[in-house]
C-alpha cells in the first residue's frame, strides 16, 4: 500500500483501510484532536506524544490505529503495550485483532495471540503492567495506555526499555483521561514540553459523534436534552454568541456516542464531569482545597500598598516560608515561597534575612516552633529570635484546630458571597506553591474521603505555611469545631 505523504492523504487512507474517520474538529482553544494526535505520531516517529483526552474519548483506538500503520510501513519494528488494566489490555487486543484481520493481513507471520504478535519481522506485545513486565526485552515502541492507572514506580521503570536502533528512532507515546492531581498523567502533563513531550488535548466536543437535526430540532430538542446545559454552553462560548440555541455537538464529528454522554453526565457531580469529560483539569475529588483554581487565583499584578507578613512551617526535614501580602480590604496576596530541604534552622534564618522583602509586619509560625531542641536546648523560635526574627503563634484551642484553619483557607478561596479573597503571583518560587495547594491530600477512610488532611503527606508544609497565616491573622474570626459527648 503506498504510504501516505500528508495529513489529507492519512486521513482518506485511515478512512479507505481502518474504517474510521478520526476526528479533527476543534472547539476548545489550545486543544488538538484525535487525528492530529494519529498525525503527529505517524510523520514523527522519533517523537515522543501524549494524548490527554475524555473518557471514551478515542484515545485506545487512535493509538491501535497508529500501531497498525508503523508496522505496515516498517520492518523488524518491536513494540509494546502497557496497560493500566486487562480490561484495557483487552480492549485495545480486540482492535489490534481487527487491523491484523485486514489492513495488517499480509504483513503477519503467525497467529494473532492476546499477549503477543509477530508481524514482518518484528513482534507487539500488549501487556497488564506489572514489574516483570517493564524488565523485558528492549522495544522500539513503547504505549503506556490509560497512564493515570499505571503505577508510578512502573512507570518509571519502564523508560529502561526504551532502545533505538540504526533505522529506527525509540519512543513513547501516553494516552490517558487525567483522572488526579499529581497522578502519573498529571506529572506528566506538568512537565510538558520541557520532559520532551508532545501533548494532544481534545475533550468530549472532540470527540462526540454529530448530533443530526431530528434530533435537536434546530434547538427545540436541546431544551429537553439531559445534556442540552452544558452543550449550549460549549456552543454559546465557542460563537461568542450568548444567544446561540443550538448546542455544540450539531456541529460535531466525532464517534462517542450521544446517549452514552447522557448517561454519563446523568451520573456524575459537576467536577466529576469537568475533569474527566470537558477535561478542563484533573479531578479535585479527595483534595483539601478542590477550591483553589491556578487560573482562577492568579494575580500577575498585585497592589502596590500590601503589608506584608512572613508564615512559616519547621517541617520534619522541609522548612517553608511564604511572604503574603495583605491589603486594606483583607485580601491576600502570596507573593514569594521558599521550600528548603535538609537545611539547617541557621541557614532559613540568613536567607530570609537575606530577601528581597523585609518590610514585614509580623512573622507566624507553628506552635511547635517553641519546642525546645533536645541537643541544642534551644528551640527554633529561639534561634530565628537571635537571628532578628520575632516569630507569633497562637495557643488557643479554636486555632489549633486544623479543621479550622483550612475553612479559613477555603472562605479565602471561595467566599460564600463575592470574588476570592487570596491569590497568588506567578512566578518561579510560586510554582511549588500551585503544585502543592493542587495535591494536598484528604485522607481515606473505608473508601470515602473525609474532610481531614492525610498526615503525613509530600505537599503538607506549604498549606500549613498558609494556615498558619490565616488562623493568626483571622483568629478572632475562627469557627470552632465542638465535640460532643456521647455520655
């Protein structure tokens, strides 16, 4: 079969041989398609790509798709799947099957078996992840299918399999819905394009099939549409007409079934929806703030006249600063981090003597700062006050109490009535502040999330740093948590 030179003749040959007709619409600005993300991976086979898209969103079959293409136009290729399950290795299997049925038949050398195939001298495995499996032989290809299900530690093993040869360039390519912060797709998508990553976006308006005119009626049916609201709404911001009455998927071409939206969205919480269909970011569910938006919470130019305040947290091994300003209205503006590990208490002393900022009005730390060391006898309070640094806590019950600090948190964030009153400037030393408030963690109890920090935890001392300023600075306004008695 004669290969295809560009994206138009790809596209008719994927629709001639496979059967399919990708999409490559785009409603969402920054978002690419399914096509595109075929595309990029065909004409670039050294780069390595990540498809970050919806549930049922296309991403198995693209990736079956382009697997079948680089082994029909390339020999003595070795590749391997990767799946987050053996549900999903199996459904990726019953593509593959398909392909080798048809557009692959004349390039097999055996029989098309669930774990493995050998095909023009080269071989595809599709494996359920395991250590042993990322300990195998070296491949020239290599899928991670649905990443957020795949360990971390696994999949950090896995980049040792990775091996190009002379006619052949090595590569990864990710395909997963980013189901968490700081999960493994989330790691990954933050570190895109420096980890030298390629990443495809597309959401459910990708990928949706057309909804056809009987169906919403020029508009009338949209009204009794389950998923009518949030259709409308994607239309609405896509025209930059608030007036449009018909949703976005009347424009759509894609191959996620309509109903199976329906029943979707009839099922899940709003956040559930954003995160894992509209992909708007990971899902918030098991977060302490799920309320602290990146976007939301920005502010590249805060006011000039803030009166500034230092909080600290003297964490085992980690000791945070954050510099906050506060302005005549009470709202606060985190404008410096500074996260140290395995420093010792004299040198956070100098480099904070050493900042930029130093007109502070007070300094708030943890009580249990005034510990004292039991070799040096001196606690940390202390050395800071020798150090010309006055440090505050509180010592009342209602403070505390962590529960109460982070509503304090939360109302700063998201305040029962009117804009948010905390926000943060972007840049460099903040970035571990938003990675931080992104991933602070609730804990777990017989499989329900409470509302109580998981102790410990890698991103705790940042949003204690922040607590800490808050119950020192709204104490006289803390909510009280009261237990009760049971006799």
């Amino acid at each position: 079969m004669h290969k295809p030179a560009n994206r138009r003749q790809l596209s008719a040959f994927i629709r001639a041989h496979f059967g399919i007709y990708l999409p490559y619409k785009t409603f969402t600005p920054g978002h690419g398609t399914p096509f595109d993300f075929v595309a990029d991976a065909f004409f670039h086979p050294g780069r390595d790509l990540a498809a970050w898209a919806n549930r049922s969103g296309i991403k198995t079959l693209g990736a079956s798709i382009l697997a079948a293409l680089e082994f029909l136009y390339t020999d003595n290729l070795q590749a391997r799947v990767l799946s987050g399950s053996e549900d999903q290795a199996l459904c990726l299997y019953e593509y593959w099957q398909r392909w080798c049925g048809t557009v692959l038949r004349e390039r097999l050398s055996g029989p098309v078996r669930k774990l493995e195939t050998h095909l023009a001298g080269g071989r595809f495995e599709i494996l359920a992840t395991s250590q042993k499996q990322v300990r195998g032989p070296k491949v020239h290809r290599l899928y991670e299918d649905e990443l957020d299900e795949i360990d971390s530690d696994i999949d950090r093993a896995a980049v040792g399999m990775i091996a190009s040869s002379p006619l052949i360039p090595a590569r990864t390519l990710y395909t997963s819905t980013c189901h968490r912060v700081g999960g493994p797709m989330g790691r990954l998508i933050e570190a895109c394009p420096g980890n030298g990553v390629t990443l495809r976006k597309w959401n459910i308006w990708e990928s949706i099939e057309r909804c056809p005119r009987e169906r919403h009626l020029d508009g009338r049916g949209c009204s009794e549409c389950r998923l009518g609201g949030v259709c409308l709404a994607k239309a609405r911001e896509f025209y930059a007409d608030a007036d449009r009455g018909i949703g976005i998927a009347a424009d759509a071409m894609g191959l996620h079934r309509i109903d199976d939206a329906i029943k979707a969205i009839s099922k899940v919480g709003r956040a559930t929806w954003e995160a894992e269909w509209e992909c708007r970011r990971p899902s918030a569910q098991g977060l302490v703030y799920p309320q602290f938006d990146p976007l939301l919470h920005r502010c590249d130019e805060p006011p000039a006249d803030l009166t500034i305040y230092r909080s600290v947290d003297w964490g085992e091994g980690v000791f945070v600063c954050l510099w906050l300003g506060e302005d005549a209205e009470g709202r606060v503006y985190l404008l410096d981090t500074y996260c140290c590990e395995h420093g010792t208490i004299h040198q956070h002393a100098q480099h904070i003597n050493a900042h930029r900022l130093q007109d502070v009005r007070a300094t708030y730390c943890d009580p249990a700062g005034r510990n004292r060391n039991d070799q040096t006898g001196r606690s940390n309070v202390q050395v800071f006050r020798s150090s010309g640094i006055a440090c505050s806590y509180t010592l009342a019950p209602a403070a505390r109490e962590v529960r109460n600090g982070i509503e304090l948190v939360r109302a700063a964030l998201e305040p029962a009535a009117g804009r948010a009153r905390f926000f943060y400037v972007p840049g460099d030393n903040n970035r571990i502040f938003v990675q931080a408030m992104q991933n602070y963690r609730s804990r777990k109890v017989n499989g329900v999330w409470i509302d109580q920090p998981q102790d410990p935890q890698e991103f705790e001392h940042i949003p204690d740093a922040l607590r800490y300023f808050f119950v020192n600075r709204r104490r006289g306004g803390a909510v009280s948590v009261i237990h009760l008695r049971t006799s």
